[in-house]
C-alpha cells in the first residue's frame, strides 16, 4: 500500500503540476511548503495508505460506507478548532454513527480476527485523518487558491511518503492491469478530484464539503457488487442507512422539528 499510494499521489501532482505550467496558472506553493507537509500527510499520505491496509482484508464496499463516517469525525474536529457549536443533534447523530458502524462489524461476511479489527480501524482512521485535513486545509490557507491548495498538498503527501516507499518496492513483476489501474486512480479519483474538493472546501468550508462521502458508500456497494462480486449483507446496508442518517443529523441536512407548544394544545 505505501508504494501504490506514492505513485499515486506522485503521479496526481505531476498532472497538476504539469496542468498549472500548460495554463499560466501561478501556485504559492513554495511559500507555504511546511504546512502543506501536515497537509499531504493527513489528506492524502497517511489516509491513502491506512485505506490500502485495510482493504488488504475487508472488502471494497465495506470501506467505502465506513469512509461515510468521514463528517462525523469532521463535525468534531471543526468543534475543537473553528469552535463550531456541537448542538444535541450532532451528539445524537455521532452515537447513531457508531452505531451504524457496530452494525456493519457485527454482521460482516468476512472472518471477525485481529487482522479485521485492525483494518477496520485503520478505515476509521483514514476518515478522522480526512477529517483533521479538511479542517486544517480552512483554517491554514486562507486565501490560497484551490489550484495552489490541491498541487500542495498532493507534493507535500509525495514528500512523506518517498522515503517510505523506498523500503517498500515490490520485490515481483507488476502486472499491466495493476499498473492502468493506478495511474487512472491517480489521475481521476485524485488529481481531478481534488481539484474539485478543495474548491468545496475554499467556497462551503470542510464540514459541508466532506458531505460528498455520502455517495461514497452508495457507490461502493454499487461497485464492489457489480465488479468484484463481493456478498453485500443485510447488516452492513442497515449499518450504512443508520451511518448516513447520522450524517444528516450531524451537519444539519436532516433537521428534526419538535412539536410546538401551539401544535401541543
């Protein structure tokens, strides 16, 4: 996984970098390159790989509604460094949230062992570490340009991880599928993706923009069914519903009305 998340992140900021040159676009990238280290590590670096590492074990549609608990982790974050306001709501949705993701372990098709604990921790991870970049990316680059913003952060997640995947250069033939397989992912789902995302991020802040990982599981299950043939259980779309109403509650998308005291009477 830190070798395939390198080329990958590599590869995004080459086509980013390389999309910048070709436009005229001018990046500030130099002087900010600190912190767009911390950002590379917890928007791409570290989450990239935590996800490779589970998905070693779970299956793709598993991670994918789990990655869906990305704007709980972020309603917190934002709480403890924008001081957003935690109402009743956000609590009672954090708790369905966890909830909903007991749900998908304990119904999961997969063997319950040491290696399953682990990756699916290492998925939770991945959405709090997407969570702390988010929240940063608001904070840290005020008036930094999207454009700026993504080619940073995916240099400075390069940066991280190059030293990492020195040590971990596959010792065997890679086959062409794999290889077609990353460089669409690097292009595509990173890349143009956050190009998109940092735009959100910029216009909406991070607690809104992170709402986009609501469709993630929706896709995943999708997907993961279609292409990979994985077995999608009744416990695990029962988990993702309650998951994703937790997420509405969280940032606000569902708003529960409490009857009036006119509407009482």
């Amino acid at each position: 996984p830190i070798f395939m998340m390198f080329i990958r992140v590599m590869l995004a900021a080459s086509v980013l970098l390389g999309y910048a040159k070709l436009r005229g676009i001018p990046l500030q990238v130099k002087q900010h390159w600190r912190k767009f280290l911390v950002l590379g590590a917890f928007s791409s670096a570290i989450p990239f790989v935590l996800i490779g590492f589970a998905e070693l074990t779970i299956t793709g549609s598993m991670a994918a509604i789990l990655n869906s608990t990305t704007p709980l982790f972020t309603t917190f974050v934002a709480a403890i460094a924008l001081g957003e306001r935690l109402t009743p709501y956000k609590i009672i949705g954090a708790i369905m949230g966890i909830v909903g993701v007991s749900l998908i372990v304990g119904d999961s098709p997969v063997q319950i062992d040491e290696a399953f604990v682990l990756a699916m921790l290492a998925s939770l991870g991945a959405a709090l570490c997407y969570a702390i970049g988010g929240v940063y990316a608001k904070r840290a680059f005020a008036g930094v340009s999207n454009m700026t913003l993504s080619t940073g952060q995916l240099l400075g997640a390069t940066t991280v991880l190059m030293p990492f995947s020195v040590v971990s250069i596959p010792d065997h033939d890679i086959p062409a599928h794999a290889i077609i397989a990353v460089v669409m992912l690097a292009v595509f789902a990173t890349a143009f993706a956050y190009r998109l995302y940092y735009y959100l991020i910029i216009s909406a802040g991070p607690t809104k923009a992170l709402t986009v990982t609501l469709l993630v599981p929706v896709f995943g299950v999708i997907w993961g069914g279609l292409f990979l043939k994985e077995t999608i259980s009744d416990g695990m779309i029962l988990g993702m519903i309650i998951i994703l109403l937790s997420v509405g509650l969280v940032t606000g998308m569902i708003q529960p009305r409490l009857p009036s005291a006119k509407s009482k009477a």
